[in-house]
C-alpha cells in the first residue's frame, strides 16, 4: 500500500458486502483495490447486515462499520439509517455490491446524490434489462447468444418445460444460485430449495456445455467500457465459486463486453459469466450487475476497476484501459481472523464497530 | 505447423494459452520441438534436430511427431 502524499484525495466511501466468506461478497475486494490506488487517502464505512461478517473486524481494511437494515424494510429505512451514518461520517462515495440491494440504492441515487453522497450505479431501465428475466429478449435484441429460459411461480411447471428444454437444465434463483438438473426429480428439489431461500420466481434455463469464462467489467454510462478483464476460474468450490483464477487474453470476450455496456450503456460495474462452447460460441448466461468477488485481480492485472469507478462516481471521465497483464492469478485462501466478544457485543448491540 | 502467436512457453517445457487459460507441461524432447516450433521450423527441419539430438529413428520420430500435433492441435495451441 502506498503511503499518503500531499497529492492524495481524501475521501470516504461506505462499502457494503463485508461477507469474506466461502460464498464472498465483493466488499473486501473492492476496499483492497480502492485502498491501493495512490490517488486516494480513504477512510473505509463498511456497511453490514450480519453481525458476523469478517469484513467487520477487519480493522486494517474497514475504518468503521455500522448495520444497515435488510433490503425487505425498504428504502425509507435504509436512507434514514443512511442519513445518520452521513452526519457523522460524511460519506463521499458509495459502493454497494449486492444485488439484492441495488433496487433500493439505485431508487435513493437522486437523495443520496442531493446529501453529497456518489454512487456510480445503472438507472433502473439498465439494471432491469440484464435481470435473469429478461436477459433471453435482451439478448435478441443485440444479437447476443443468451441461452432459452422460462420463469416459472410453479413447480407444476417443470414436465413441460423439460419437454421443451430437454435434460440437463438448469434451475435458478432470481437473485442467486443454480442447479443444474438431470430428472424431473433433481429439477423439482431444486425448484423447493432455491424457492425457500430467494422465493419466487425460478428460472429454468437451457443447459449449455463449454467453458465458463467470467469478465468484469466497468461502463461510464455512456456507452463506453472504461475496463474489461476477462478471467478463467481454475479451481471452483461445492458451490460454484472460483477458488483460483486466470486472467486471459482473448478479444472476443472483450469485444462482448464492449457490446454489452455499448447495447445498455452501463453505469457502474458488472460481471459478465459467459460459456463458451466447443465451436466458439459465446454465450452469456447471466450479467451480475455488480462487481464481482474476484474485482481485487482487476487491480492486480493493472485495471483498478473499484478504484476507477469511484473517480467516475466523483465526476472525473477516464480514457478506458487499454492493457492488462496476461496470465496474473489469484488464489484465494480462508483465514481464522481472531476477535474478541467485546467487538462482537458491540456490533450486535448497537450496530456499529 | 504453427504455435499460436501469444502462446508463451518456458524454458522447462511449461505452456500456457492466454487465451483460454489452460496449462501444459512436457517432457524434454517436447519442450525441444515447441522451441523449434517456435522458431518457425519445417517439419523436416524438426525431424532433423530432434533426431540429430536424440537417438531416435526419423521415421519412428516422424508418427511421435504426428501424435504430438494432435495433441497440440486437441489443446487448440496450434494457429
């Protein structure tokens, strides 16, 4: 990390997904980037849900943290709680990286912007049309390989969706989580378990076979993409997260995120997964319309995306990179961060560390 | 036959594809024959070296070499 110089733009930015876990949400990622870049002398807010998010304890990444309330309560509550945080921290930027809780920040972007407070996030057109819902039109309208999907609200729908789907397919939450599915069996225990933790409805997509390739990205909200980097997941856990992963050169991925935040005009950061199969088609199953997890290896290959989208947050336009190292991996590890019970009674109790 | 240009390769015989992230390790003669490769080579000229260096007959080198490109071919290293 590079020290402090009289050049260094002091800010503070509220970061939300402090949840380092098995299953991680970007947070820690993105701090570590930010923290990096040496145009910034950052103080960090993390935002949290959970009083057991690693993020929290971790004092040389996160300054101070404070509870926010879960997405359900809306936005009347998230901005008053905001509205505290604001008077004492004076937050200047804000970057949150669930999806569950982009709706409610991208509703308070005008209000929060009013207070001083920048996001750098899509309108809610933008955030909309990528939705695992309608990302199959979405794609037809530009051109783009998406694979055939159904949204389902029963799981009676399932035989006739496999008569035209056919074996394997793939059962999917809307915020989070897919099955892949080879009986109408394994399909209809998906449908129960993905239903139980993200509701209503599910999405059954066609089965594509290939090799998943993921790419984060950064639009400017005009249509052009300020940074793309495309990565390989070496290793992958129970859960279909990447343990370790590659940065590569191929044209074709970038070309396809440049069409994408061009077709959309993307604001903000998103992730792209993309299969691509045997005779080089690419499709893309999903676009996260946010950073991903594995953001920290942007900055490693030498695009600091986090670090670029708080400048475009903060109004400054960026010429967009143009090079990257090939080949930089991450390999991400578990750690047993050690804490004391006065922290946690703190966090727990009044809601902020 | 022809490496892809942006396939690095080492010293040791280590291959990486940057455009799919893929990794390979071969033995010796292998690592001898992508460096030739490298350099723009002939197949003749291949069979030439390597069996200059190796005792090993130019016809039975020849099928080896053959199996070997499938490979490389298989990988989608080769241009």
């Amino acid at each position: 990390m590079e020290k402090s110089t009289n050049q260094q733009r002091k800010l503070v930015i509220a970061v939300t997904a402090l949840n380092a876990i098995d299953s991680p949400g970007p947070g820690v990622a993105v701090i570590r980037a930010i923290r990096e870049c040496p145009d910034f002398d950052v103080r960090i807010i993390g935002l949290s849900y959970e009083a057991l998010e690693p993020g929290i304890y971790m004092h040389d990444v996160v300054d101070k943290t404070y509870q926010i309330p879960y997405p359900s309560a809306g936005t009347d509550s998230l901005f008053g709680r905001l509205l505290h945080i604001h008077e004492i921290e004076k937050i200047d930027v804000l970057i949150p990286n669930f999806d569950a809780e982009l709706f409610n920040f991208i509703k308070l972007r005008d209000k929060l912007k009013a207070l001083g407070i920048h996001t750098f996030l899509p309108d809610l057109e933008q955030f909309e049309a990528r939705d695992k819902m309608k990302l199959f039109e979405f794609g037809k309208k530009h051109g783009l390989h998406v694979p055939a999907d159904r949204v389902i609200f029963s799981s009676r729908d399932l035989p006739s969706v496999a008569s035209q789907m056919g074996y394997p397919m793939v059962v999917k939450g809307k915020f989070y989580d897919a099955i892949i599915a080879n009986t109408l069996e394994q399909a209809e225990k998906a449908f129960y378990k993905i239903q139980a933790k993200w509701g209503l409805p599910i999405i059954v997509q066609e089965f594509i076979n290939g090799t998943e390739i993921n790419i984060a990205a950064l639009g400017d909200g005009e249509g052009n993409a300020i940074s793309v980097i495309p990565m390989r997941k070496l290793y992958i856990t129970d859960k279909g997260k990447a343990w370790a992963g590659i940065t590569l050169e191929e044209q074709s991925f970038i070309d396809l995120a440049k069409t994408f935040i061009k077709a959309t005009k993307w604001k903000g950061g998103c992730e792209l997964e993309v299969m691509q199969t045997s005779d080089g088609k690419s499709y893309i199953m999903e676009v996260n319309p946010r950073f991903p997890a594995w953001i920290y290896l942007t900055a490693a290959a030498g695009q600091n995306q986090p670090a670029s989208l708080v400048k475009l947050a903060l109004g400054e336009k960026l010429k967009p990179y143009t090079d990257y190292e090939v080949g930089k991996i991450f390999i991400r590890y578990a750690w047993d961060h050690i804490t004391n019970i006065a922290e946690f009674q703190k966090i727990s109790g009044t809601g902020e560390l | 036959m022809k490496l892809k240009k942006n396939v690095a390769t080492s010293e040791e015989g280590f291959i990486f594809n940057p455009s799919t992230g893929d990794s390979f390790s071969t033995n010796p003669i292998g690592k001898d024959i992508l460096v030739l490769l490298k350099e723009d080579k002939s197949v003749k000229e291949i069979i030439e070296a390597i069996c200059e260096k190796y005792d090993v007959e130019p016809a039975q080198f020849e099928k080896d070499l053959d199996d070997f490109k499938s490979q490389l071919s298989d990988y989608a290293i080769l241009d």
